[in-house]
C-alpha cells in the first residue's frame, strides 16, 4: 500500500509537472543552458540555469505545467576558468557564466533555441526550434504522446553563406552560423528587413523573400523557425491535457 506522502508525490507529479529530458548526442562536451523570461510567468524548471553535458549525457527535470516563454539552447567550446561571463563560451554564452543569470542570462547569438510555453486553462503547449537568432547546434524537440517533432536536424556551419558564418573553433571549424539579422548585413538593425523590425515589424512588411539568405536555413531545416514571422510551418502545438514530456536532443541526425 502506498504512504499518504508516495500518493501526493506521485499526484504531484502526474498533474502538475512534465518531465523534461536534455540528450546530448553530440560527440564532445556543450554546456545547456535554460532561460525563463520571468516577466512573462514564475514558474521556473527544476534544474540549474546552465550545466556541462559530456557527449552522450543525458540529464532529466522536471518543469511545471504553467511555464510561459522557456527556452533551452546550448553553449559550445566554454572555459569558465576566468570568469569570463557571457564572453566564456565560443557561442551561445549567458551573463552568469556557468549558471546562466535569471533575468539577464539569454544566450550571445548565434544559437539554435528550443522555445515553449506550456499550455494552462485548456491552451495547447506551443514549442519550436528556432534559428532566429543563427544557428550553433542541430536539434531536435520529441515528445512522449505523438504530437508534432520540431527540429533543425542538420550542422549549418560548414554550408554556411561565408558573410554569415562563424564564430570558428581553434581549428577553424565553424561552430555557428549566424542569420542576416545577428551577422548586421543591412546595417541598421532597428529598421531592417532581416531583422523584421522598424517599418518592417509585420508579417505584410517583412516578408521571408526580403530576408537574406533565408532559404539558406530553411530549406535545410523547414521545420524550424528561419525568421520571426514563420509561425505556420515551425510553430508545434500538443494538447496540455495529454501532459506531454519533452525530450531534446543536441546533435540529432536527419
Ligand atoms: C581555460 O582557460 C585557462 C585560463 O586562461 C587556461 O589555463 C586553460 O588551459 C583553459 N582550458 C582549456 C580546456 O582550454
Ligand atoms: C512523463 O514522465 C513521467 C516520469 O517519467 C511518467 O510517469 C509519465 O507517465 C510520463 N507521461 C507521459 C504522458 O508520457
């Protein structure tokens, strides 16, 4: 018979949390890191604002229901030997260093984010991949009950278009790819048709057709965000009431 503690904790578990699993299917170390934008909800994960993940590591939270705007994305090639804050890590680096700081501890571009908002009220879940801000590692967003995967399965940065591509490892691999908006092609990134801002800050005045190299992204990656107005094809919604646990994986294969 179960204690009265193992039947709240397993209610606990089953109406108010989700598991959340992070794989790293990478060949070498990265360092994930999750952002809550608290000006949007409370509800935090039950895991560090950022950790090291040695290749093929897996690490398991779990996230309330009711969290609003999170996003998890990974850093690569960090020392956090000099306490070097955002600037650690080769891309994707947070203020805070290690552990990404809670209010200002979004990642340095470029870096392919997995964004969620869980559903509340009888609201769908609402999750994707995006390359909005460029793109540092290929992943994928699975879940437990058969709803739609979001991902951008692919390494970008050895294709990438040379004014985008970078920043590169101490081999001179490129470990990023960053989009028109991030790279500052237009050079005015409060009005700029890659950046969908300013006069263009609508789905009518920032068409894909004016973002630069967009097709780039997205013919390689057509399930994931490859500028702000792609809701139709990248935006995945699954019911809340099927409670679904996430999975995401880096470096996840075609
Ligand atoms: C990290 O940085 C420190 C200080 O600059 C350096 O001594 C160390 O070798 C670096 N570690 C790696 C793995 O590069
Ligand atoms: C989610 O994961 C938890 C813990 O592993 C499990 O008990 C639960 O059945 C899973 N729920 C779904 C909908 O997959």
């Amino acid at each position: 018979m179960l204690s009265a503690a193992a039947v709240l904790i397993t209610f606990l578990a089953g109406s108010n949390a989700r598991t959340f699993t992070v794989f790293n299917n990478c060949p070498f170390t990265i360092w994930p890191a999750v952002f809550t934008d608290l000006n949007v909800g409370t509800a935090v994960p039950s895991v560090a604002t950022g950790w090291e993940a040695a290749a093929f590591s897996t690490t398991t939270f779990s996230v309330p229901n009711n969290w609003k705007a999170g996003r998890i994305w990974g850093r690569r090639n960090c020392n956090f030997s000099n306490g070097a804050g955002a600037n650690a890590c080769l891309d994707g680096g947070c203020n805070g260093g290690l552990l990404c700081d809670p209010h200002t501890g979004t990642g340095v571009p470029p870096a392919t984010l997995a964004e969620w908002t869980l559903g509340t009220n009888g609201q769908p879940d609402f999750y994707d991949v995006s390359m909005v801000d460029g793109y540092n590692l290929p992943m994928r967003i699975s879940n437990s009950v058969g709803c739609p995967v979001a991902d951008c399965p692919v390494d970008l940065g050895p294709n990438c278009p040379s004014s985008l591509k970078g920043p590169f490892d101490s081999t001179g691999f490129p470990v990023g790819c960053k989009s028109a908006c991030v790279a500052n092609l237009d050079g005015n990134p409060s009005n700029s048709p890659n950046c969908c801002s300013g006069s263009h800050n609508t789905p009518a005045t920032c068409p894909s057709s004016g973002v630069a190299f967009y097709s780039y992204f997205k013919s390689n990656c057509p399930n994931a965000y490859a500028y702000p107005y792609d809701d139709n094809t990248a935006l995945k919604t699954c019911a809340s009431s099927l409670n679904a646990n996430y999975t995401l994986t880096f470096c996840a294969s075609p």
